[in-house]
C-alpha cells in the first residue's frame, strides 16, 4: 500500500511541476489579476514539504499518515488550480486555425 501511494504521490508531483513551469513560463498578463497560480504554488510547495517529510520519516520506520495525507491533497489541490488556470489561459485559443 505504501509503495502505491509513494508512486501516485510522486507521479502527482511530476505533472504538477510541469504544468506550473508551463504555467509560469506562458502566463497571461491580463489574467494574471487571477490568483490561481500563487494558490498553485502555495499548494505545490505544501506537498514537496509534506513528501519530503514523508521520505525522511519512511526511512526511519516512523511513517506518519498525516504527512502522506497532507501531500496528496495539497498536490491534489495544486493540479486543480493549474488546470484551472491552464484551461482559463487557453481557453480562448482552443484552435490554432482560428484567430484569437
């Protein structure tokens, strides 16, 4: 069981780093005034703390489940303000055929 929530809470670490260097790298100026992305980040830098909490006391056998719980959904909410922000971004141009 600790090996699968080790993988889902790492494979949720991935995609949201990459979504908020995306995020980051390609933000609309105008809809900056959105606070999503501090609130991604926010909720990104919680889950790197709580995973790294959670591999420091892994080692020395004292798991404790609240770290484990504390990071997924704090990268849980992390991926839910970058694909809110992602799709508000994008959201205008779906089609690159279309003029935006």
């Amino acid at each position: 069981m600790r090996f699968k929530i080790k993988n889902i809470t790492l494979f949720l670490f991935l995609i949201n780093a990459i979504l908020l260097i995306i995020n980051i790298e390609y933000q609309d100026q105008i809809a900056s005034i959105i606070p999503d992305l501090d609130y991604a980040k926010l909720c990104f830098y919680l889950g790197t703390l709580g995973f790294i909490t959670y591999l420091k006391l892994a080692r020395s056998k004292q798991v404790l489940d609240i770290a484990i719980v504390i990071t997924v959904i704090s990268l849980i909410l992390a991926l839910f303000f970058n694909l809110h922000l992602a799709k508000s971004n994008y959201d205008d141009c779906l089609f690159p055929f279309i003029s935006c």
